[in-house]
C-alpha cells in the first residue's frame, strides 16, 4: 500500500534501508575495483556511510512528497 501524501508507512522505511544497503555495497562495490589490491581497511568507509544515509533519505523524501498516485507534490 503507497503511503498519503506527507505520510510515510513502515514498508517506507524498509525499503529506504534496503536503498541504504545497495547504495553502500554498491559504494564499496566501486572502492573495491578503484583501489589497488583488495584490503578493507583502505576503504572509506565515511563515504560509504554517507551514501548509504543519503540515498535512503532521499528516498524517503521521494515518498513523502508524492501521492499514492505517484504525483510529486500532489500536482506533477
């Protein structure tokens, strides 16, 4: 079920951790193909959180501004 406009649910915030998980492996993911050798300890790990916190915040936003029609704001 899509939640109101300005309303979030808790499958919202499942799936924005899950956003939050794919960014950061997908982050890691990049580091890990960048960096010579493969040693986690040279990873930055800052960043990674980082995107990880963004992206599942934006999505979040993304949900709080549209509709159960997908209009963002209610009008577009």
């Amino acid at each position: 079920m899509s939640s109101k406009f300005l309303k979030l649910n808790g499958s919202d915030f499942v799936k924005g951790l899950v956003i939050a998980v794919f960014g950061a492996v997908f982050v890691a993911l990049a580091q890990a193909f960048n960096l010579p050798g493969f040693d986690y300890a040279t990873f930055d790990w800052t960043l990674v959180g980082q995107v990880a916190i963004s992206a599942a915040l934006s999505y979040l936003g993304k949900n709080l501004l549209t509709d159960r029609n997908g209009s963002f704001m209610g009008v577009l």
